[in-house]
C-alpha cells in the first residue's frame, strides 16, 4: 500500500496539562519486545540521532512510553500505537527505552481521542479504494524529577489518505489492513514534533 498524501496539522494545546494519574496501566510488550528488552539486561538501546531542537534535555538517557488509552471504537488502535512510538524512538533517538515509568527520566503518554475514517475512491464493486484517516490525539512528554512537562498538544491532528488494499471475497475490515501503517504514520509525525521542538 502507499501512502498518497499527508498533512500534519497540530493546533496548540490550551489549558493545563492534565494532572498524571497516580496509577497507570504497564505497557504489554509483545514478544519481540520482551526478547529485544531481555537481551539488553534492562532495556535496549536506541539508535540514531535526534533533532538540535528537541525538546527532551541534555543528558536524557531513558524514556519510559506507557499504552496510551484508547477513546475509540477501534481497540486495536492504542497497542498499535504504543509499540510504533517505541519503534520509532529506537530508529531516530539516543535514548534507552525502559518498561517501567519509575526507571525513566522522561515519559511520552498520551490518549487517544478520536480514529475515523471518510472514503475517497472506490472499487467498481463498491469497496473503498482510498480513505482519509484522521486520528486526533492528546499526547505529552514529561520529565519525571523534578516532575515538569517538556511538551504537549491537546489536539495532535493527524491526517493522511491511504490506499486500502482490497481481499476478494473476504468480509474483513479494510481499514484494519492498513492499521499498521496508520500508526507506524501517525508515530513519526509525533516523535518528529518533539525531536525537532515543534
């Protein structure tokens, strides 16, 4: 599938953040991640650089990123994500990627707070060809101690128009197809805003 068009729109966040609940729910890592994480000793080690703008401080080395939550229908949507930032940390950062919250300098949360869908093209039969995605999302990056928010948008807008591939005579969700991607998308366009200090 390809990716035929993309537009970021981010509209500043207002308010204060929201206080940090005092529990959260642990990121389930899939296998792949339980052996990546296992063979490091406590966590593995990220490649790549980040951006001279990034908002993350001098020093930083471990980043904790928790499942985000979900206020979709999609249940699928908040794992997906969660494991494309991490993905997306350990191509582009210079930071040790860690489970658990209390073992991190700085935490990426965030929720997710709407996915929908609008058909563009369609098949002869009927089947949608291309559909614009647009998922908004609240996310925030903090600094654990002293506790302090280093970014944060309260209405992160992702939009982009997918091809959606079409299996014959198979009643499946198409949209789902294309999920992986959706996030993969969706990851780069967040860890670039706070790489590059946007």
């Amino acid at each position: 599938m390809s990716a035929l068009s993309r537009t970021i729109r981010r509209a500043p966040s207002t308010g204060s953040p929201r206080p940090r609940p005092a529990r959260r729910r642990r990121l389930v890592l899939p296998l792949a991640g339980l052996l990546a994480l296992a063979a490091a000793g406590c966590g593995y080690r990220l490649a790549g650089t980040g951006g001279v703008q990034s908002v993350i401080p001098p020093g930083t080395e471990t980043i904790a990123i928790p499942l985000v939550d979900n206020e979709t229908n999609r249940p699928e949507i908040a794992q997906r994500v969660t494991e494309a930032l991490i993905n997306e940390f350990v191509v582009r950062g210079r930071y040790r990627a860690v489970p658990a919250e209390k073992d991190a300098q700085v935490v990426l949360d965030g929720v997710v707070l709407s996915f929908r869908t609008n058909p563009i093209s369609f098949s002869p039969g009927g089947r949608s060809e291309r559909s614009e995605v647009v998922i908004t999302a609240r996310m925030r990056l903090v600094q654990t101690v002293p506790e302090k928010v280093l970014w944060s948008r309260d209405n992160f807008v992702f939009t982009q128009q997918y091809d959606i591939p079409t299996l014959p005579n198979e009643p499946v969700d198409q949209v789902l197809v294309a999920t992986d991607q959706i996030a993969r998308d969706f990851a780069r366009a967040v860890v670039t805003a706070i790489l590059e200090g946007f």
